[in-house]
C-alpha cells in the first residue's frame, strides 16, 4: 500500500469511527437523555461566561434557528438556562446548570484522555508535526466548504503559535 492510500484509509476511517465512539463514551446512563451533537453544544456554551445564540450558533456552523431547537430541548432537560442580557433585552445569553456544567466536565476528560493517549510515546518533534499535520487537514476542510457568499462556513481556527507546540 502506498504511503497515500495508508494515509486516505487512515483518514476514511477516523471519520467514519470517530463520532460513533465519541458517542459511546459520552453518552452514558447519566447523560442518556441527550445526543453527541448535544454535548458538542454543552462544550460551545462552556463554563465561563454565558455566550450568545449567535455566538454559539457561529461555533456550531449553524443557524440561530437551528440552534434554538437544540437549546430549547437542553432547557427543558435541565442542562441550560436562557436568560435575557440586562443591556440589550433582543439579546439572548445561554448558560450551563450545575447538570450541564457535570455533562462539559464529562466530555472534556474524554478528550483530555484522548490527547493524553495520542501524545503519549510521541516527543515534543513529534507532537509538533502531529499539530501541523492536524491543521493543515483543518485548513482544508476550512477552505473547501464555503457558505453561499465564499465565506468559510466555520468558525475561526485560532493562529497556531510556538506556545501550541
């Protein structure tokens, strides 16, 4: 097998396997009642300071409208509170309750794990390359899927810098 179909094999199979075991470790007896997608929205609300819907819906690549299905549904279940913002009463700030702040904390150590177990052999060189190779694949997908006005559909990567490797 050639060095380029180790690499697309390598690559079809993350893809295909990635979010379905994601899926199985998140999503336990606990946190039965919501989805991986779910989870990837607890993780964009985050447990600082309450966001937007237009900044998380920008995080998730989806539309406000979207968005406020999927937050509508984590409100009912308990995992977020919507409340208006005192200085702009059009503006909605989302935040996580103490069940959803134990769902991030939940799936972050899944992906802390999951970066322990890749470093994990690998030296600082190593690692390095690894975070180049990651990007530059994150760069392609950025560029290759543009919205309507050729915009990245994405939200902003941020700049790789000597403290990330």
């Amino acid at each position: 097998m050639t060095l380029e179909e180790t690499l697309n094999e390598l690559l079809v199979r993350l893809f295909k396997d990635l979010l379905e075991i994601e899926s199985k470790c998140l999503i336990t007896e606990e946190f039965k009642d919501i989805s991986n997608n779910d989870m990837h929205i607890i993780e964009a609300i985050g447990i600082n300071e309450p966001k937007t819907m237009s900044t998380i819906a920008k995080l998730m690549s989806v539309t406000t409208g979207t968005l406020t299905k999927a937050i509508d549904a984590l409100n009912d279940k308990g995992y977020v509170i919507r409340k208006r913002w005192t200085k702009d009463k059009r503006v909605v700030r989302v935040s996580l309750t103490e069940k959803g702040r134990r769902a991030y904390a939940h799936h972050e150590r899944f992906h802390r794990q999951m970066i322990e177990h890749i470093k994990d052999g690998l030296n600082e060189q190593e690692t390095t390359v690894l975070i180049y190779a990651l990007a530059k694949l994150a760069d392609y997908f950025k560029s290759a899927y543009k919205d309507k006005d050729g915009e990245s559909a994405f939200a902003s990567w941020p700049e790789l810098d000597e403290s990330t490797g």
